[in-house]
C-alpha cells in the first residue's frame, strides 16, 4: 500500500510567519516539517517514560502557552536540567 503524499506548506513570507505567531497560531510547520529534527551527528534513541497524569496535564499547559508540542517541553526541561548538572559539577571542581 502507498503512503499518501504529505501535503506541503505553502510559502509564506517570514513577516507573514511572525504574525502568525504572535496571534498564537501554530508556525512549527514552517521550520521543522511538525517535528523536531535532530542535527546530522546526532545519533537518536527513542525511549519511553511514565508521567503521572498531574505531570502530564502540566506539560500540556506549558507547551499550550509556548505553542509547542509536549514532547519539544519534555525535552527543553531534561536538557536543561543535563546543563545545569554538569554546570555544577565543573563548579565543584573548580572551587
């Protein structure tokens, strides 16, 4: 069986982008085919975690007011939190 075509997204200027999403439209089409997409070198392991559901609707609020999805949340919040671990670790090395 086939797999039917995407549709594209039509070319829009970048001014007409940032109108868009200053209303809170969603714009990520335009950048990351709906996704995100990891650099070339970068070597992707996908992994399953369990969230309670206070957590989850949590997330969900989040990435509703910075218009992304759930998983773009989940992974600015590890990535963030590796930064700062390994932050702290060359601070206490250094004092």
């Amino acid at each position: 069986m086939k797999k039917p075509k995407k549709q594209r997204v039509a070319k829009v200027s970048i001014e007409e982008i940032e109108e868009r999403a200053l209303r809170g439209e969603d714009v990520n089409a335009h950048f990351t085919r709906g996704r995100m997409m990891p650099s070339k070198s970068e070597q992707v392991q996908r992994v399953n975690v369990d969230f309670g559901n206070v957590t989850l609707t949590e997330l969900d609020q989040i990435a509703a007011e910075l218009n992304v999805s759930r998983q773009a949340v989940i992974k600015l919040f590890v990535q963030r939190e590796v930064d700062q671990h390994f932050l702290a670790k060359m601070a206490r090395k250094q004092a």
